[in-house]
C-alpha cells in the first residue's frame, strides 16, 4: 500500500526503440538538458550497457564504480550511484558494460521485472526532488528495456526519418502493450518523435505524413532536425544544449521539452 504522507514521485519517461541509431541516446540526453535548462530537476538513468548517455554527458569510465548494474542488483546507497553532471540540475546513475550480464542475472529473481520500479521508488529517493526520470533504453526489447516500462509511467518513442521506420514500431507498440496487460496497466505512449529530419528530403516528408497517418496525436509537433552540431556534440562530452546553444538541433530540443511539458499540463488538469 502506498504511503499518502511521501511527496508525489517524478514523471518517469522511458525512452526506447529496439532499432539503433534512431537518436535514442541523442534525445535522452538533450532533452533532459532541455528540461534542465527550464529549472526542473532530471535524473538521466542509463540503461544502456554501452553506456553512451554516460560518456556524452561526461562521466568517465574510471568514474563509473557504481552504476545501474549495483541500482538494479545490489542495495545500493543512492548517494554513490546517482552522479552530478556539469549541466544544472542533470544527473546520472552511469552504465558500462556491466549491464550486459545483467539481463541473464535478472531471470534468477522473482521480481526480475519490478527491480527498477522499486529502486526508482525507494524513500532516498524523494530527497532528491527529481521532477523528471528519463530512462536511456538498450536498442533491443530485453528484460531491461521491460524494467524500463514496468518502472515508467510513459514511453516515448524516438523513431528516425527513414525508410522502414515505421516497421519496427509494430512490435515495440506490442511489447508495450503487453507490459500494460501483464506488470504496468497504468502504462501509456508519451509520444512519439521523428529524429534526424531532413526538410529538403522527400523522405523525411514521406516518413512524416505517414506517421502522422497512421499515427495522429501521438506523433509530436516538434521534429528533430538533422544536425551537424547534434552529431558533434557527444564528443566533447556535452549536450548540444551546451555545446551550440543556438543550433537548430539545440532549439529543436528546447521545443520538444516545451511541447513534452504542454502535454503532460493538460494531463494533469
């Protein structure tokens, strides 16, 4: 039963796709520093074992001891695994390759797909005052993309402008629906959002329409540009938000975070 007197928990958003290089990591990253940047408290969560949210926001691996591999198998203190970054009010629980064997582990315990919910939800948490939870995915629907949903309150769908693209979503809506029937009912589709959109390119446009088509409402307003300033920003360890803060990629984020904060307005209204 839950307690009534503990403050209302952060807005918990898993991002995810199976299908890699869709900018999954590129728009957990920025759009967490886009909701930084507005003064709201993120906590960036790598699920990921190739830990790449953590190398793009700077967390060497030398500094990586305690990562999501201890939050999901070990009672951890919180204070050792969640990390500062160098954008305001953006942190990180870290991940290395040490995830991978992670998902073998989790079969032997009988809570395999609860042990993110409940560590995102232990009483430590609540004195950190996140506002947002943003879950960086593995690009495969394994056991730890499923702890992301069951943990989640929304998913939200980072889907490229490319040919096939709209393939691949069929068995993620699946997985998502299953989770909703099996662990997580209260579970729902953030939204999803096209990334690297080339405007000159009749198949962004083609990739567009049709999302919007079969999609509707879901898909968001915003697009995510093609950008060569989002491409270069992971390697000096920074956000775009940080690294060109007046790119086209950096206002495309800081739109999806206004639209983002919109929508889940309406919702609580």
């Amino acid at each position: 039963m839950s307690d009534p007197t503990r403050p209302a928990g952060p807005k918990i958003i898993a991002i995810a796709n199976q299908k890699g290089g869709v900018g999954k990591t590129t728009t957990a990253l920025n759009l967490g520093a886009a909701l930084a940047e507005q003064g709201h408290r993120v906590l960036l969560v790598d699920l990921d074992p190739q830990g790449n949210a953590s190398t793009g926001i700077g967390v060497e691996p030398d500094n990586r001891e305690y990562t999501t591999y201890e939050l999901l198998l070990e009672d951890i203190d919180l204070d050792v695994v969640i990390q500062p970054t160098s954008v305001a009010n953006l942190s990180i629980v870290p991940a290395t390759v040490d995830l991978s064997s992670a998902d073998i582990e989790l079969f032997s315990s009988e809570k395999r797909s609860f042990l993110l919910h409940d560590a995102l939800r232990q009483p430590g948490m609540d004195r950190f005052g996140w506002d947002f939870v943003l879950i960086d995915c593995p690009p495969s629907l394994n056991l730890l993309t499923v702890n992301a949903m069951v943990a989640a309150h929304s998913v939200l769908v980072p889907l490229q402008s490319e040919f096939f693209a709209l393939e691949g979503l069929s068995q993620l809506m699946l997985t998502i629906r299953e989770v909703r029937q099996s662990a997580n009912p209260d579970l729902r589709i953030e939204g999803i959002v096209l990334t690297m959109y080339d405007r000159r390119n009749n198949l962004s446009q083609q990739v567009e329409a049709d999302a919007r088509d079969n999609l509707g409402d879901l898909v968001y307003r915003t697009v995510i540009p093609r950008n060569v300033r989002v491409s270069e920003a992971p390697s000096y360890a920074l956000p775009v938000l940080a690294y060109d803060p007046n790119s086209k990629g950096a206002e495309a984020y800081r739109a999806l975070a206004q639209e983002l904060l919109r929508n889940n307005a309406k919702l609580a209204a």
